[in-house]
C-alpha cells in the first residue's frame, strides 16, 4: 500500500485530498465532518473584512443529461465574524492535529496583514494561503485577482507576509492572467512557500431568456462570476504544468480545478501538483466523495510501483513540450473494431463533415491505390446482408486519414475505435529540428502563388 | 372530455390505467440525452412515416418541445396517436443500435408521447394555398382518412369526412387497448386535425345514406378509408344468441359503451391468435375476469401476434390452449355454458374430442370481413382475392383516376403508423391530380 501522506511546503497531511477555501470549508462543523469523513486538509473560506453578500450566488451549467459540468459564483469571502471563524479553527485544529488546516486570507493594508498573521498565528493553524485569486466583488476593492493580476503587487504582498509570520505561505493564482508564470515567479522571487492554482475563472454562466437578464440571477441584474468545476479542469491543469515545467519555478504547488475523483487528481499530480484541492465535487455530493479518491490513488500508485505521491508528483511533465518539439514522424490512423461497432455511424458523420473525410459508409468503393484494409469487405458485407439487418460498420481509408482522434472521441462504444500508430518514419524529427537544419519550408504558401518569385 | 364529442362516463376502459405512462420533463430530458443521433438512423428506417427520429429527440433535449412536435408531424400528423399505439418494439424501437451493445433501447415512442403532450398538434405546420382547391371526399373517418384529410387541409384543399358512427377516429376511438390509448385522446387527435379546416359529417353510411355515384358527383376525389367489416363468426352450432360476441365489436363496448358491464362473468374464452385476440384477453384479465382462456387452433409460434403482446398477456394469466377448435357452443336455454373443443392438426379440427370448458364469453377474434361491396360500388375500383382494395402502393390511386385508397382496406389489417402513411401519400397524389387539372376527367 502506497503511502499517501504529503509534506507540503512544511504542512504535513494524512493525505493530499484537501478542500479548497469555498463554501465547504465556511465552518469548523463543516471541515471536522469532512476530516471525519477522510479528507487530509482543508483551506478554510477566506477571512478579510466583514462583507455582505447577495442572493442567489450560484449558476450552473450542465451537459446532456449531467448537471453542474461547471459551476459559477459571486459568493465573496466569509460572512462570519473574524472571532468566530479564529475561534473554531483553533478548536479545529485541536481537535484534528494531525490534518492540515490552512487559513485563507484577503486583506488590503499591511498592517491588517500583520494583525491577522499573528491571530491565525496563536490558533495553531498549519499555514496561510493569500487569495489573490477571487475574480468578482473583491477584485473591485483592490484585492483577490487584482493583486494576482499585478505581478509587481503581489510579490511586495507575499513579502509583508513572509516578514510578518513563521508559517508556511501559499500564494493562490488567479487564472485570468495572460501567462500564469509572470505571478507564480513573482510569488518565488516574494519569498512563498507554495502556490495554489487555478482560483475561478471570470464568467457568465448564462442568460435567463425569459427575463432577459443573466444568470444568477439577483433581482433585475447579475454580474460576472467565477467559474469552476469539472469543465475549467483543462484549463487547470494547462496552468499547473506550466508552472512545473519552468526552470527557475521550483516550489511546491497545491492543484486546483475541477477535480472530481482520483482520476483527476492523480493527473494534477502527475502534471507536477503535491496537494490537490476540491469545491465543486463537494458541492455537488459532498464530504463522501473523497473515500473513493483515496482509495482509487492509492490502488494507482500501487499499480505503477509507486511507493508515495511524491514519485509521482510532476511525472508526466518531461512529456509536456512545446508543439515545435513534437516528433512529426509518428502518425496514427482509425482502426473500427467490426465486432463492437453498433453502427451509429457517429463517427462517419463528424469525420465527414467536421475532419478529413476518410471514415465511409459500407458500400462506397475505395479510391484506387489507396489503404483502405476493410473497405472490401464492408462492400460484400453490405451486399450480402439482409434489408432488415443492414451491415453499417463503417471503413477506414488510411491514406487520408491524419490521426486526428475525432472518431475515437465521438464513438460511444468504449475500445471499439483504436488509433493504431503508423510511424512515417523510424527516426524522430521535431519541427525545431527542421527550424534547425534549416528544412521547414512547407510548400503551398504565398511564393508559390507568383512562379515569377524565386 | 374533448369539447366537440361526447364520451359518457362510467365505461369500462376508464378502469385501465396507462402502460407507458407519460414521462416527466426530467425523464425525458434524460432519456433524450442517451440518444446517440445516429447518422442515417436505423430507427428512421424502421417507421413507416419515416419520422426524423433523432432529430425531435435532440429537440427534446435542447427543449425545442415545439420544433420536436413539429418534426414529428411534419412526417406524420397522427404523431400523437402513433406514440401511444405504434408496436414500438419490432419498429423503431426494435432497430435502435444500443441493443448491440447490449443497452435498453431509447424510449422513442414515449419520448414521442412527450413531444406531442406538450409541443404542439397539427396546426403547427405550415399551410400551402392550393392553387385550386378541390373538394375531397373521404370514406370512414379512422386514421388513414384522417391523415389524408389533415395533409390535404395543409395542401389549400377542402376534405370532407364520411363517418357512419356517432364517433370519428375510428379504431383508435373504438379498438385500442385501453392501456395504451383510451377514446378520450384519440378524439383529441381528430379535434386537431379536423380544426385544419376538415368538414366531419358523422352517422352518414355510404350505400346508406348516400350511394358511391353521390360521393363521386360531389367532390374531385375520393379517399376510401373504411377500413374492416365486422368480426368473422366461427359457424357452429350454437353461435348465435347472447355471450358470444366479435372481439373488435365487444372492445368497443368497452371503450364507446357505458351501459356495457362485466357483471356476473368470471370466466371467458377468445377463440384468435392475432393481436385482437391477446388485446381482448389482456383487456378481460385487466376488468377482473378470473379466468381467460385464449383459444388458438395452432401452435403459440405460429400465433399471428406481436411475440411481446402475447408473452405481456402470459404473464398476465392468460391461459393459452394451443392446437383446438370450438366445435360447438354449448347452451343451457338460451344462456351460454360453454364451447366443446376438438383437438386440432394444422390448424383444422380433427375427431379427437378436447373436452368441453364451461364459459360465461365467448369473443371471437379470428378475423374481419372486408368490405368489398362498398369498394366495388365505385365505378373501377377492384378487390383482389383476399378482400384488399387493388392500388398502387406508392399512391394510394385505384382502377379509377378519381378514387385513392389506404389503410385496411387496402393493406387487409396492419397499424396505425401504416394508415398514416398511406393516407399521407393519397392526400400527395390526390393534391398533384388536381393541380395538374384532372378531376372529374
């Protein structure tokens, strides 16, 4: 059994499943059950000046018949008093030693900086995360993604911090940001510990086309919010590999994004992050959820030979490189499994209309010289079957085929379309290499529209 | 209770209650995701209307409940009636690509249903203004000429229905099983199409109250949609008196007929292995008759009915006693006792006596005369040696130019969904008949 304990820029936890400063983690109630429950730590909900909030706060968006794909907010930090919430994450963090409790911060002057470091200081807490993420409501007031945004202001920010507390600092991104590396290196170069990414990214989550107005709706009105959940996990892990990937980077990451099961944590890990952190999966099933991601990360390391998350911590990020580093000669072309296919014909239409043309109906005749292994027998077959039982698997002309995947992403069959590799070429050549040797000339461009230029 | 036709209270099919329930919005949202919006989709092979099945399910999904009614009837106006009747399962439903890969098929025909509840009927379509209208004769007021006179309304035409009964609809008013389409709704259906702008003239026979030569004096063209005569009677000794009844004459008493009661019947046979026969066992079983005999004089895989209907009504507690033949029906005065049964050899009665098994009903579902005279009594039009009205079948057009045809009368007895259709491409071929300048030629 893999060991699934982390150290994490200093903070230790049972396991790298915490929850993400949100909704979930707004009461010591709330992130005991959930350490009950199984979770390693827990960010609580951001503590700053006392706010007041709307209603309603949340929109959703679905996908097919699943709703929350993703979700939005314009909920702002904490409505407790800083009293109360102090209070129960010292009774917390008694009560559970052994987790990891983080206290979320937003504050604008340095000296409130100061007084709060040293309050979260005496509840024995693990360590501090700064929001520099929040992308609505406090983002107007000069906080949240306002800083994150600025990476001069958030590197002077993270240094009052870092002057004024002995505890392990994580700075939080937001993603709005042209390239997430100028804040990262601006919390290093700061002095932070760590840093934890995406926070929410700025959204309209939908229009109320009856009333006209966006959505969540509060009265007559809404504003933007922030998006999260499964469908921001893309972009999410984009950000965190980038981060890992750059040199003079170097400190630990806390991965944020859509995480729903182990699956999508074991991928954050992989793509350099040491802990993960969830909301929205929360949100939509609550504290259970984590039982499963676990379990299942812990079978996975198990499987690879893994002993911890550290061997797997940014494992996958040699194989995250730059387009003009990608080998050109290999190439894979869509294979259709006769005995899986039910015949849908899905990925005939989307290869037809939206790809290259290369996936035929049974009956269609093969171009000449083209490869095309089953188009033969996909003509007989169409003959020979009997009208109430048409043959309607598919073929493939290889020749045209370039490897896309769409195919194998549309077909809802599991396994019925493989892209079986193909190589052009036994040796590696990558763009940079022909950039390089000075073989990138690809014909067809505009000095070949005019034979009179050279 | 529609607002044109009047259903009295208190008949025996109100009992019933819905076998497919109508989905909730949720449900068929969900369902309507599953679907895979298969290219050329095997389930659109697999409908006699053609209907762009998974177009109106992903309407339903994008919650397009409108535009999803719309698709629906654009290829088949009695998209309401279909959802609840169609035999679902050896159509669409039954050519769906999720049974090979071993899932439940999508629920097309009570997404249908949904679509049709609450999108929109009929009026929907958009309407031509025909060049020059003709006047349009229809015989019988059942599904084929419904069809045919909506799709002629749509076309700029006038159609008038000739209906012998108090109630239009035909066997979906009077022959449905209850479970799947009561009376109520399939007048809601009528009440659509004729509010295209279709004249109803109800209680009119024609032969009786007006002769064949009136009819075609009257309009341009005539649709013959009478569908079948009356239940085929057995000829033996005994027959005729009370408790023996024709299936589709008694199924009608249970759906148009409050005066009609079950009371005192605890036991009842139906002689027939076709679908009537399974309905009005099914339909015996439901109003609390304790024992049903299902009488067929083959064996139970030669039975002409739908292999799903007849397994529902297995498990239902139908007996089914394969190879017999009544031989005689057994009275005690003029009161019904029972029938006598021969054992049966290729479906014709031998020497060996069955036994004899006592009976308070005997319904009789081994088939329907055909109406040959009233088809003959059109100048040109023919019948072939089977009873079915002779045309051609992409057009519905008999031996005479002026007279089209469809449905039972001439297809001999198949579904809805097949009446539809044939009455869809008759109201086509009688619109390009009277454009092209050639009524009452």
């Amino acid at each position: 059994m893999a060991d699934l304990s982390v150290d994490f820029a200093g903070i230790r936890s049972p396991n790298p499943f915490w929850l993400a400063s949100a909704p979930p983690t707004n009461s010591g109630d709330q992130v005991q059950r959930a350490f009950d429950a199984g979770w390693g730590g827990a960010v609580w909900k951001t503590l700053g000046t006392p706010i007041v909030n709307v209603s309603s706060r949340l929109g959703g968006v679905g996908y097919g018949a699943q709703p929350l794909m993703g979700l939005n907010n314009i909920e702002l930090i904490t409505d407790r008093p800083l009293s109360v919430n102090l209070k129960e994450i010292a009774q917390t963090k008694k009560l559970y030693p052994d987790h990891a409790v983080v206290v979320s911060l937003m504050f604008n002057e340095r000296s409130e900086w100061e007084d709060i470091l040293k309050r979260c200081e005496d509840t024995g807490c693990d360590g501090v995360e700064l929001n520099f993420g929040c992308p609505h409501g406090m983002c107007e007031r000069g906080m949240g993604s306002a800083v994150g945004q600025e990476p001069k202001v958030l590197e002077e920010l993270v240094r009052w911090v870092i002057g004024a507390t002995s505890l392990p600092v994580i700075a939080k991104l937001t993603p709005n940001v042209t390239d997430v590396v100028d804040p990262g290196l601006a919390a290093v170069r700061g002095g932070a510990h760590a840093v934890s990414l995406i926070n929410t990214v700025q959204s309209v989550i939908g229009v109320d086309l009856d009333r006209l107005v966006p959505l969540p709706r509060v009265g007559d009105a809404s504003s933007h919010g922030g998006y999260c959940g499964p469908a921001v996990k893309p972009i999410a892990l984009r950000m965190v590999a980038q981060l890992a990937r750059e040199r003079e980077f170097g400190i630990p990451i806390s991965g944020i994004g859509g995480i729903s099961d182990w699956r999508d944590a074991a991928e954050f890990i992989a793509l350099g992050a040491g802990t993960v952190q969830v909301c929205t999966a929360v949100m939509h099933h609550g504290f259970r959820i984590v039982d499963d991601m676990i379990e299942g990360l812990s079978d996975y390391l198990d499987s690879k030979g893994m002993g911890c998350v550290d061997d797997l911590v940014g494992a996958a990020i040699p194989g995250f490189r730059e387009w003009g580093d990608l080998d050109l000669n290999y190439h894979v072309v869509a294979e259709i499994d006769e005995a899986t296919c039910i015949g849908c014909q899905v990925c005939h239409v989307a290869c037809h209309d939206a790809a290259h043309q290369c996936i035929h109906l049974p009956g269609v005749a093969a171009i000449p010289g083209h490869t095309a292994p089953m188009a033969a027998r996909a003509a007989a077959q169409a003959t020979s079957a009997s009208p109430d039982a048409p043959y309607r698997v598919p073929w493939v002309d290889e020749t045209e085929c370039v490897g896309c995947n769409l195919c194998a992403l549309v077909c809802p069959v599991e396994g019925c379309i493989s892209m079986v590799e193909k190589r052009r070429a036994p040796e590696t050549e990558t763009w940079n290499d022909r950039v390089a040797k000075g073989t990138d000339h690809v014909p067809g461009g505009l000095a070949d529209l005019d034979p009179r230029r050279p | 209770m529609t607002e044109r036709f009047d259903l009295p209270a208190g008949r025996l099919e109100t009992r019933f209650s819905d076998k497919a329930p109508a989905l909730s919005e949720s449900e068929a949202r969900r369902e309507a995701a599953r679907c895979l919006y298969c290219f050329d989709a095997p389930c659109i092979r697999s409908c006699p209307t053609s209907i762009d099945i998974p177009t109106f399910i992903r309407k339903i999904a994008t919650g397009n409940l409108r535009g999803s009614a719309r698709t629906i009837l654009s290829a088949n106006l009695l998209g309401a009636s279909c959802a609840r009747v169609c035999p679902v399962e050896v159509l669409c439903e039954g050519s769906c690509v999720y049974h090979d890969d071993g899932q439940p098929p999508i629920a097309i025909g009570r997404l249908q249903r949904h679509a049709m509840d609450h999108g929109g009927g009929p009026e929907l379509l958009p309407r031509l203004n025909a060049a020059r209208p003709g006047s349009i004769g229809l015989v019988g007021g059942g599904p084929a000429s419904l069809a045919c006179a909506g799709q002629l309304a749509l076309l700029g035409h006038r159609p008038v229905i000739y209906e012998k009964r108090a109630l239009p609809g035909g066997l979906n008013t009077t022959g449905v099983a209850p479970y799947k389409l009561p009376a109520e709704d399939a007048l809601e259906e009528v009440e659509s199409i004729l509010a295209l702008g279709v004249d109803l003239e109800t209680g009119v026979e024609i032969g009786r109250d007006l002769t064949a030569e009136e009819v075609l004096a009257r309009h341009d063209a005539v649709f013959l949609g009478p569908g079948l005569g009356p239940d085929s009677r057995l000829r033996v000794p005994g027959e005729e008196g009370p408790g023996v009844l024709g299936a589709v004459e008694w199924i009608e008493r249970i759906k148009n007929d409050a005066s009609y009661s079950l009371e005192g019947i605890t036991q009842a046979v139906v002689v027939g292995g076709g679908n009537t026969a399974i309905d009005a066992a099914r339909e015996l079983r439901g109003l609390g008759v304790e024992t049903v005999y299902l009488l067929y004089r083959r064996s139970a895989a030669e039975m002409g009915a739908y292999r799903h209907e007849s397994d529902e009504a297995l498990r239902g507690g139908v007996v089914l006693v394969e190879d017999v033949v009544v031989t005689e029906v057994l009275r005690e005065g003029d009161a019904l006792s029972g029938v006598r049964l021969a054992e049966a050899q290729g479906g014709r009665a031998t020497d060996v006596e069955h036994g004899v098994l006592p009976t308070d009903l005997v319904l009789l579902a081994i088939g329907q005369s055909k109406l040959v005279e009233l088809a003959r009594s059109f100048p040109g039009v023919e019948v072939d040696d089977r009873g079915r009205i002779v045309a051609d079948p992409a057009t519905g057009r008999t031996g005479n130019p002026r007279v089209f045809t469809g449905g039972d009368a001439l297809n001999g007895g198949k579904e809805v969904v097949n009446a539809a259709h044939d009455g869809q491409a008759a109201a086509r071929a009688i619109d390009e008949l009277i454009r092209d300048g050639g009524p009452r030629g």
